[in-house]
C-alpha cells in the first residue's frame, strides 16, 4: 500500500474529513450555521476546495456527521450510566449527569446540538431524529423498569423527558436559567421523578 508523509491515501482522507468537521463545530458554534460558507470552513481547515467534496455533499452533510457524532458519543455514555445494578434513582441521575457534562466540557457541542442543528437541512433533521430516539429509548427503558399506568404511553412520556432536560439546557447555556450545573442535574432529576411517579401505576 502506497504511502504519503508516512499515511495511506485512506488516512489522509480521513484526517481532512476530520479538519473540516472541526472547523465546522468551531464556525457553526461560533458565528452559526447560517452565516458560515462552505469556503470559510475549508479556509479555517486551510485546506482546498477540491477537498470538500471528497468527504461532503453539503454543509447540512457536514452538520449531519456533528450531530451524528455528539448522540453517539452521549448515547454511549448514558448508556453505561444506567446499565449498572443500582437504583432507577441513581442510574436516571447518572444519565443526566452524562447529558449536562457535554454543554460544560465543550460548549461548541451543546450549542450545535441544541441551538444551530436546528437550521441546518434535511440530513441533519434525520441525525437529529435517530439521536433522539435512541436518547428516548434508554429513558422509556427506565420507566418501564416500575409498574405502569396502562394509560400511559412510555414512548411519548420519553419524549417529554428528553424535550424538557433539552430546554432546561438550551436555557442555561444562553444564561436564562442562572443555576449551577449541580443544580440544573437536580431539576432535570425531578423532572424524571415526576414523570416516573406519575407513569407508575396506582396500587
């Protein structure tokens, strides 16, 4: 296999595909996704325009492998929270633990996640679609560990869930919630309470 600079044709592909995603998580974050050019992210990268095209259709494809990327990383970590032989309490708040980290240890991923996926495209709505069902599924799998409410359904319930820890995020990190990190785990914990203790069936 033929070599360049010590890297096969495939490393080196993969190494630009993986500055372009970096430049884009900065620009996206920074100046938003409307106001960033496919140019200025292979200008930040400082890499050529041929270039784009060999990992990219678009920049929603680029915004699209972010986002693919932050759920799978978060997915995996809640993942292993919730899958240790402690209480529903304990692993629900491990979870949301996992979900509050990301926004504080890097701020690009939570506002890209949150605030600038949203005006991306199609492809991006697709990632974000797959991300969620996969984050309301390690939920519903918590609330189906009690008795049920026949009533309720666990997958809409998820949502709520989901949807609610997302808001509580989104306005903490733009500073309309002035709360401590602790404190923002502690009230996503309650919202999870409350909407376990209401899916519990009566006795």
């Amino acid at each position: 296999m033929r070599t360049y600079g010590g890297m096969t044709a495939e490393q080196r592909t993969s190494l630009r595909r993986r500055r372009l995603m970096e430049s884009a998580l900065e620009l996206f974050s920074s100046q938003g996704y409307a106001r960033t050019s496919i140019r200025s992210v292979l200008r930040h990268a400082g890499l050529k325009d041929r270039y784009f095209t060999e990992s990219f259709s678009s920049l929603d494809d680029v915004m699209a492998a972010l986002v693919k990327d932050i759920y799978e990383e978060q997915v995996t970590r809640c993942a292993e929270a919730i899958g240790t032989g402690r209480t529903r309490h304990e692993r629900a708040r491990d979870m949301i633990g996992v979900l509050v980290a990301m926004p504080v240890a890097d701020p690009r991923k939570g506002r890209v996640k949150l605030v600038e996926s949203l005006g991306a495209g199609p492809l991006t709505a697709q990632e974000r679609r797959r991300g969620m069902e996969r984050m309301t599924g390690l939920v519903a799998s918590l609330l189906r560990e009690g008795p049920l409410d026949p009533r309720v359904d666990t997958a809409a319930m998820s949502v709520a869930v989901v949807g609610g820890v997302g808001e509580l995020l989104l306005n903490w990190g733009n500073g309309s919630l002035r709360i401590s990190g602790e404190d923002l785990a502690d009230q996503a914990l309650l919202l999870f309470e409350a909407v376990s203790e209401h899916t519990a069936r009566t006795p």
